[in-house]
C-alpha cells in the first residue's frame, strides 16, 4: 500500500512540474506590464530593463496579460526589452517560471 501511494505521489508531482513555453517581452518586475518610457525617460526598453535589474528588480517575461518573475537573470538579460521564447517550469504560487532556454522569436 505505501509503494503504491508513492508512486501515486510522484506521478502527481512530476505531472504538476511541466515544462512548458512561454512567449512575451523580456522585461523586469518593478515596470512589469507598463512602457519604461513612462519610468525612465530618454532611455530605450532594452536599457531600462538593463538599469533596473543592477538592482533588486528581477527579470520578469510580459505575455500580454500576465508578468511572470524568471528564475534566471543571465540568459533572458540579452533580450532585455525583445520578445523571446521562454521554456520552463511555471509556478503559479510565485508567479515565477524556472527557466530552461530563452530564444529570441523572429520579427517576421
């Protein structure tokens, strides 16, 4: 009985843990959704994002709706500003993705 309620537990957490994609603007958790304009003035998305992530900001990816925190602050830092692809793990309590891979998506 116990073999079996363990093998029940991990199928549910392996089941809940899914990797999945992601696509949105890199950007960082203080401006989230808003323009950076409207916080940094004479600096471009990409910059902003740069400047705000020097200090307690995260990187966070903006799908359209929601702002999601990203567990990795190197590789989505090169995109800063540009829409990506971003592939992980989503956790709805932190609003966070554990990030695997992050590609730039074609402008075409």
């Amino acid at each position: 009985m116990k073999r079996l309620l363990l093998v029940l537990a991990a199928v549910a957490v392996s089941s809940a843990a899914e990797t999945q994609t992601f696509t949105g603007v890199v950007t960082d958790t203080m401006c989230g959704a808003k323009p950076h304009s409207a916080m940094v003035k004479n600096r471009s998305d990409a910059e902003c994002v740069k400047m705000c992530v020097k200090g307690p900001q995260s990187l966070a990816l903006f799908d359209g709706v929601n702002v999601m925190k990203l567990s990795d602050r190197k590789a989505p830092a090169k995109y800063a500003g540009q829409k990506v692809k971003v592939t992980g793990v989503y956790d709805g309590k932190t609003k966070t993705i554990q990030v695997s891979s992050v590609e730039p998506l074609d402008a075409h």
